[in-house]
C-alpha cells in the first residue's frame, strides 16, 4: 500500500503523506517505559534507534488546501540526516513531501493554509525549502501559515534545552514574510478544522481536529506520536513537561474514543488511522484503518 493513503471526514477527502523517515533513540521516545514492553512494538537497531515516519495530513477544503505539518524539508546537512537517521526526506532537492503532495494531485503552489502543531524540525522543516541556488523561501508560496502566537514566541528564544529542535530557518522566513496567522489558544482555522491547544510535549504544542457531517478525524502530533503511546503513561522522554502531556491525554483520549474518532498518527512508522474503543484504564488498544509500507522500517506489532 502506497504512503500516500486517502480517505474521508464526512463529505471532506483528507490524505496522509508520507514526508520520509527518521529513527530516534527508543529509550527516548518511550521515557520511562521499559525496553522489553515498547521494544514489543517497534524494534530498535543495533544502535537502539527506532524507525519514525513524519506524517502530514491534507485536507480538501472548500476553501483551499489545508496542510497539518510539513515533515523536515531539504536544507540539513548530510552530518544532520545521519545523526537522525533520516531516509527519503530530501537534501537539496525535491522533498518527499511534495512527492507525496504530487501522488494527491496537488502542486506546493495549491496549498492554501499550512497548520503546523509545533515548531520543532521534524514538523515545521518542510515549511521553507532550500532551492538549487541555495536560496531558502516559503515551501508553499500562497500559502497562510499557522500556529499558537506563543509557540512562535518559544521558538524564538531558545535555551539549551530546545535549541537543537528549533531551526529559526524554518519559521523566521514565514515571518519575514508576514505569513504568520497566530493563535490565542483554541480556534476554528476555517470551517471544520479547528487548533486544540494539547499541551505537553511543548507548553504550546496543538492537535487539529477536521470534523464535518458528523465525522471527526484528530491530528495529534506528538501528544500521541504514534499508536505504541496511547496508553496514559507512555510518554516520550522529549516532552518537556510529562505530567502535562499525561493530563492532556486523559482528557482527550476518552473523547476520541466515546465519540468515534480517527486518530492520526504522525511519527507512526506502520499504522496511519486507527480508532480507539472506550477503556476506564486508559490503556487504549488502537483498531488500525490503514497501513503503510515502510520495508526499511522492519517494524512489527503485537497489539
């Protein structure tokens, strides 16, 4: 089955695209969790690193192109791909995103909103390209780009901490641009989708919901990275404040669950959609919808 996977929110087609993989440390991405339980889920390598796609979500909308996160981009260095262990993201050239935007029937040029959940360079990466002269510009040229005001704000002033996650290369030239629409918190972007402050990972980290006719789909990001981490606990050693993140998937998950969602995972290596069923335990079995191949993923489940 193709990366690029096509499906429905009500009368809305929605696809998720397939902007390359990564393989991050295991024992960080799963925290506290002990190797042998998430080992169960998505195998390490010998340098205990597990695969990791970087998902994107597209929405048809009335009123334009609706893009949920925009992968890596083009513009690390061959050092920074080997060190995440980056695959088919694109260096210097055609990105996987718009590979994966072109198997859609879309160009960057159609998109019309780009929504990032967070500024890290795994998810806003691919908001500004590097092109062959090396000059770096707007990945989507008539595109609004969108994100939390105070996000942005973090983003900009770096510690140590987050440095090495944000790349003033792929936000500073959106606002140089005055591409920016900024978010206060929870807001309808247009009719339909709307930004869910799920703070955790980072203090203004958002998901997006795309509802219509009834039908719900959620974006997560990286409140839940991928179907391995829907129990309450499971939480990445990334997040900046885990108590947090814990409380923000307490809240939300049961929701999605009652009501039905389609849960879309970003960093997922094998499952893209899955829906959950209701549990007081809040250790959530995902029901997956569809899959991705991955072959250099080597990725098995026991769900």
């Amino acid at each position: 089955m193709s990366g690029t996977l096509k499906f429905t929110v009500g009368r809305l087609t929605c696809w998720t695209l397939e902007g390359g993989l990564q393989r991050l440390d295991g024992g960080a991405m799963f925290g506290v969790v002990p190797k042998p339980l998430w080992e169960r889920r998505i195998p390490a390598d010998a340098r205990n690193r597990i695969p990791l796609a970087m998902r994107c979500l597209l929405v048809e909308h009335p009123d334009g192109l609706v893009l949920v996160d925009t992968g890596l981009g083009n513009k690390e260095s061959a050092k920074f791909l080997e060190i995440y262990g980056v695959e088919n993201a694109g260096s210097g050239g055609p990105t996987a995103l718009e590979d994966a935007l072109a198997e859609a029937g879309h160009r960057p040029e159609d998109v019309r909103w780009v929504i990032n959940t967070h500024l890290h360079f795994d998810h806003a990466g691919g908001n500004t390209v590097k092109r062959a002269n090396g000059v770096v510009e707007l990945a989507f040229p008539k595109a609004t780009y969108v994100v939390q005001r105070r996000e942005l704000e973090f983003a900009s002033t770096p510690n140590e901490r987050i440095r090495a996650s944000y790349l003033a290369p792929n936000f500073a030239p959106v606002a140089a641009a005055g591409r920016w629409r900024l978010l206060d918190g929870e807001a309808v972007v247009l009719p339909g989708v709307r930004a869910v402050p799920t703070p955790g990972h980072v203090p203004n980290h958002q998901s997006i919901l795309v509802t219509d006719a009834g039908e719900t789909a959620c974006f997560l990001g990286d409140l839940v990275p991928t179907s391995a981490h829907l129990p309450a606990p499971w939480i990445m050693g990334y997040d900046l404040e885990p108590l947090v993140t814990l409380a923000t998937k307490k809240e939300l998950l049961p929701k999605a669950a009652y009501e039905g969602w389609q849960l879309v995972f970003e960093h997922d290596p094998k499952v893209a959609r899955a829906r959950i069923a209701p549990d007081e335990t809040k250790v959530y079995t995902p029901m997956p919808l569809d899959a991705v191949e991955s072959p250099q993923s080597n990725v098995t489940f026991d769900l």
